[in-house]
C-alpha cells in the first residue's frame, strides 16, 4: 500500500502554493483509490465536505492511516495497556489534588483541634461536683470574702465592694456605698469608691443590678446546728452552678468565631492575598481579645459564691468552689489574654516582613517558608532554593492597619478597665486564701521547700499591691523629662502649651498614684471585727492591685509595640521619616531587618545616603527649619556689617538644600508612592 500511494502525485501542496477546489476534488478521489476500506482514513474522508477550504499558504497535512484509537480485542474492549495509562493519569491528578490540598486541611484540623482542646477544658472545669463545694461555715477565718459584679440566680450583687458572708450569721459585711466601716479615713473611701465604680460600671449592661438574696441564718436555728445544716448532700447537690449561664455561652460563641476567622485568614495566607489576610488577622485579633476579656469577666464568677436555697425556709446555705479549682478556672481566660498579646506582636511583625501561618508551630513569613520542601509537616529542616521576596503592600493599607493598631489599643484598656483588672483583686484574694490555709497546716512542717515555696507565692501576693509604683515611676519620669525639655527650650513655641499641661496631668496623676501606693501597704485601722478586717484588708489591696494590673497591660502592650508601629506610620507615609533623607537614615538604623525584606527600602536607603553625603560634602546642615531660615533672613537684613561671602554662602547652602529635599521627594514619590502593591 505505501508503494502505491508513493507512485500517485503529492498529497500536500508545498509551502506557498494554493489548493483550489479542483485539486482537492482530484485528491479526494486519489486517496479513495488507495485507502483501505473500513480504516480510519475512509472514515475521515466519508466526514469531508466538498466545500472545504484551506487557508492561503496552510499546506494540507498528511494523515497518517494508523489510528490513534486504542486497539480493539475481538471482544470490543480496550486494551490492558490504554487501561493502565488512563488509571495513571487519573491517579496522578488525585495525588496533584490531595497536595494541594493538604495545607488547607491541615490549617482548618489543626486549629479545631487546638480550639476543641481549650473548650473542653473549659466545660469540664466548670462541671462542679456538689460534693467538692466548701461551706463558709468556718468561724477562725472571715466567712467567705468575695467580690459579685453581677447578679447571678440568688446571690445579690456587691457593687464592685468586697463582702463576707459566713453559715450562720445573718448579716452581710461589707463596704456600703453609703456608709463606710468605723474610722475609715475618707481618702480611703474615695479611693475604694472609685475602684468598685468602675469595676461596677458594666454590670448593667450584662446581667441583672439586682436580686433577692435569702439570709445565711434559718429561723429557729444556732449556729452550729446551720453549719451541719449546710453540710448535708443534699443542699449540696441544690446549689445554684451560675458558671453554667449564658456568660460560658458567649464566650463559646467567640472563641467559635475566632477559630473560623483563623481558618480564614490561613486560607487567605496559601492563597496568596496579603492584604486580605492582613485584615483578618486584625479581625481574629479583636476576636481573640473580646474572647479572653468576656471569659475573664465569666471565671471572674469561680471566686465568688454559689447559693444553695431552702427549701421549707427563707434561708440558704453559700459555698466556695475548691480554690484550687476556682484558680483552674482563669487558665483559659489567662492563656487567651497571654496569646492575644502575643498575637498581637506577631500581628504587627507580619504586617511589616510577611504573614504567617497561624496553625504552624513557627512564627516565619508563609513566602520565606515556601523555599523549604517540608513546610507542610510543619518544620524547616529541608531548605530547596533561595528565598523569593515579597512584594509590599500599598501604601493606604499600611495608613489603614496603623489607624486599626490604634483602635485596637484603645479597646484594650477599655477591656483592661472593665474586664481585666477587676479580676486581679479578686483572684489574688483565693489565692492567698490557698496560700495561707497550707501554712497554717500543721501536716505539712516536715515539708520545707515546700513550705517556702508558699511563703514565697505569700510575699509576691503582697507585693502584687506595689505594682501602682510602676505608674508612679512612670508618671515622674514624664514630668522630668518636659521639664527638662521646656527649661532648654528644646520644645518649640507652638508645642509649649501642650507640653505644660502633660507636665500638670502627669504630676497631678503621680501624685494620685503614691496616695494608692500608701494606701495599699496599710493595715485596716483598729477596732473592727474580724470579718471587717478582712474585707478592709481585701479593699486596701485591690485598689493598688487594680491600678497597677489597669497600667502594666496597657504599657506593656504599648511599650513592646511602639517600635514597629513606628515603622508602619513610616510605611504609610505619616511622620518626618519619608520628608528627610537623615530621618530615614535613622528609621533604617531602628529596623535593619525590614529594609532587607522590602527592596523599595532599600533603593530608598541608597538614594538617601547619596543625597546626605552631598549634603555633609557642601557643608550643609539639613536640620534646619523654615522658621530659623526666617529668622537668619531678618538678622541678614538688619546686621549691616555682615560681610558678603557669608552671605552668598548661605544663600548657596540654602539652594542647595532646597534642591537636595526636592530631588529627595521626588525619589520617594517614585519609588515608594509609585510602586503600590496590589
């Protein structure tokens, strides 16, 4: 068959000759002569219109008589080899699928898993066995001393004051708003007046101002016959479990929310969407904080007491969860404040070199990660090829994330002020409650590190009150540091005024501070009772432990930040560091890491150096202000003895400064502003 069809006339038109209609007819005929019957190419020419054309110049392909078909058995079915690759194939792209895939997956398993471990912690701690519950039936100590923020079932609100109830006694001692313990001086009232006000303040906004709480004293009953009263099973089992309120439901509703948007935000990372991912790692932050804040305020709960009503009486019985299990109950709340602040930094770091993966154990930049080949199994031991850049984001978005760092600290000290700090003063009076019943056990004498141990956790509870020496210090180091500003007259005139009032604040609020300070390291004053004495000593403290705990979040917070968030204003074009090529210069100096990580940096670093070296070779100090250029005018016009050369000089220096700053912003403007990243 081959050497027939070699003898006939060309099949293909070489190239740049024309096929017309006749020649396709003649070449249709030919091929019909010589191709078998029933092949593929009998088929194909069966298929052909008459009416085809073909392209000027398109030479006309060969077509190949072997069939590109698997070959067929008798039995019709295709052979095992066509099988095998077409099983080849589809497997190949089901592993293709599963890899890429696997980062998504192991992002949203990995966070459920770490969520669902939290969440069970939390349940479980809050499940109390009635027979775990400890009476305030013991007539050496003061009752029970708690603080109640907001009515819960049948145990009435304390207004932010500390109080002690006690089995067997019918009254509630504690600080009423109206009226203060005997010879309590009235600073001292003022002070705790304003520590319970604001511990108070979000009280109504969350849960009933009030409720009807029956007496710890059953009519017709003695003392000692309410504490076996009290200690019965099944008064027990009838207490009123409040941490089971819609408090745990909210915070479960965050925390759900917040694992979401971290699935989210891991998604955006693998896809490659800076930007996005920016905004909802900010959206995970707020709603990790709102999480740790309403959790802290919910176990703020585990250092009160639970009510167990009569049933026959207008009576009822109060316990105290363990102390033990009441502190368990502010790990969750105390490990979700730790890794919103933490978050927070890391937040902020990725927001200048990169994000991250937030389900990796590792905190590394996802596209510096990406030039390892076991990223996915969660470590960097195989590096493969150097590490690719990332582009910048644009500038708005940097403008944009500074605005939301500010927000966010401002939410922070409204959470620390409402949520957080009332917790200290409450938990530090369990755990010295934890404390002071173990040294007051004669079992544990033999045990001698174990006794100093405690006496240790005794002292730095103590001194848990001295932290309102931070906010003294700070304070006092604000007013030196102006008025040594103010008296050198490194403050310009228009900024004066501003500064004499920080200085005033400052002091007035130092001074306020020390009062605290005082205050917390006093002992109550003499002739009140037992109880009185305990819930006074519980006051004192929780006004420093309150301040200090209110000041060191926000400072630390605000303190551990400042340096980057310096660098985002910078990034989004806020401040004197974009305007001055020697302010840059020394924004480079603070972040050397980010100028390795951005290349506009970089070329903006290089740009400058060049320019402040035609600065410095000329003579010329760029620090000079517009209003000292003015001024320098005015003693120009007025000195007449000023010699001309000094004259022309620093007209000359003044020209070239001018040029220098304007060859500066242009620069910036064409390689910062002209180069936003999508």
């Amino acid at each position: 068959m081959a050497s027939t069809m070699s003898a006939g006339p060309p099949l293909v038109s070489l190239p740049g000759e024309v096929a017309g209609t006749d020649d396709l007819e003649a070449l249709k005929v030919q091929r019909q002569e010589h191709v078998e019957p029933g092949s593929d190419e009998a088929l194909r020419d069966i298929c052909e219109t008459a009416d085809t054309k073909v392209p000027i110049g398109d030479p006309i392909p060969v077509i190949s008589s072997t069939s590109a078909m698997p070959a067929v058995h008798e039995e019709g079915t295709p052979g095992s080899g066509g099988l095998m690759a077409m099983v080849k194939v589809q497997w190949s792209r089901a592993k293709t699928i599963v890899t890429n895939l696997k980062p998504y997956v192991k992002a949203m398993g990995m966070t459920l898993f770490t969520t669902f471990l939290s969440l069970t912690f939390i349940v479980t701690i809050t499940n109390i066995d009635p027979d775990s519950y400890q009476p305030c039936n013991d007539p050496d100590t003061s009752g029970c001393v708690y603080l109640k923020i907001y009515a819960a079932g049948n145990v009435d609100t304390t207004q932010g004051y500390f109080a002690s109830v006690q089995n067997g006694h019918e009254e509630i001692v504690m600080m009423d708003p109206l009226r203060a313990f005997e010879g309590t001086p009235m600073w001292w009232r003022g002070l705790i007046d304003v520590r319970a006000g604001w511990t108070f303040m979000t009280a109504p906004a969350l849960g009933d101002v009030s409720t009807y709480q029956p007496p710890a004293l059953c009519p017709n009953m003695t003392t000692d016959a309410m504490h076996r009263y009290c200690e019965r099973g099944e008064m027990k089992a009838e207490a009123q479990n409040h941490l089971l309120g819609p408090g745990r439901d909210v915070f479960l509703g965050l925390t759900t929310l917040w694992c979401v948007l971290r699935i989210v935000h891991d998604w955006l990372v693998l896809q490659q969407q800076r930007q996005r991912a920016a905004y909802t790692a900010f959206a995970a932050l707020v709603m990790r904080g709102a999480a740790a804040s309403t959790a802290a305020y919910w176990a703020f709960g585990s250092t009160s007491v639970f009510v167990s009503v009569s049933k026959t009486d207008d009576c009822a019985c109060f316990y105290q969860m363990p102390a033990v299990q009441a502190l368990l109950t502010l790990v969750s709340p105390l490990l979700l404040l730790k890794g919103g602040y933490l978050e927070l930094f890391d937040w902020l770091r990725g927001v200048i070199h990169g994000d991250y993966l937030q389900f990796q154990p590792h905190r590394i930049p996802h596209h510096v990660e990406l030039s390892s080949g076991s990223w996915v199994s969660g470590h960097l031991m195989v590096w493969r090829e150097a590490i690719v850049p990332q582009p910048r984001m644009a500038v708005s978005v940097y403008k944009q994330l500074a605005a939301l760092y500010m927000l966010l600290v401002a939410l922070w000290e409204i959470a620390s002020l409402l949520f957080i700090a009332p917790l200290a003063p409450s938990t530090l009076v369990r755990a010295e409650e934890v404390v002071v019943k173990f040294l007051d056990s004669s079992s544990n004498d033999t045990a001698y590190a174990t006794r100093w141990l405690y006496r240790l956790l005794d002292w730095a509870i103590y001194f848990t009150a001295w932290t309102s020496l931070a906010t003294v210090a700070f304070f006092a180091y604000t007013v030196y540091q102006l008025c040594n500003k103010l008296l050198s007259k490194k403050i310009e005139k228009k900024k004066a005024p501003a500064a004499v009032f920080v200085v005033v604040f400052s002091a007035l609020f130092g001074v306020v501070c020390l009062c605290v300070f005082s205050m917390s390291v006093s002992s109550p004053q003499s002739g009140l009772s037992h109880r009185e004495r305990m819930v006074m000593k519980a006051e004192l403290r929780a006004v420093g432990q309150y301040v200090g705990a209110a000041f060191l979040s926000l400072f630390a917070v605000c303190a551990a930040s400042f340096s980057d968030v310096e660098l985002i204003q910078a990034l989004s074009g806020h401040g004197d560091s974009l305007k001055k090529p020697s302010e840059f210069l020394k924004l480079c100096e603070k972040h050397p890491n980010a100028v390795h990580s951005m290349a506009e940096l970089k070329e903006l670093k290089d740009a400058a150096q060049m320019l402040q070296n035609h600065l410095e070779s000329h003579g010329v100090v760029e620090e000079e202000g517009e209003e000292e250029e003015e001024e320098e005018e005015g003693k120009e016009s007025n000195v007449e003895d000023e010699k001309e050369p000094e004259i022309a000089k620093k007209k000359l220096n003044r020209k070239i400064r001018m040029e220098t700053m304007n060859e500066w912003t242009s620069k910036v403007d064409r390689i910062w502003y002209g180069k936003n990243a999508d």
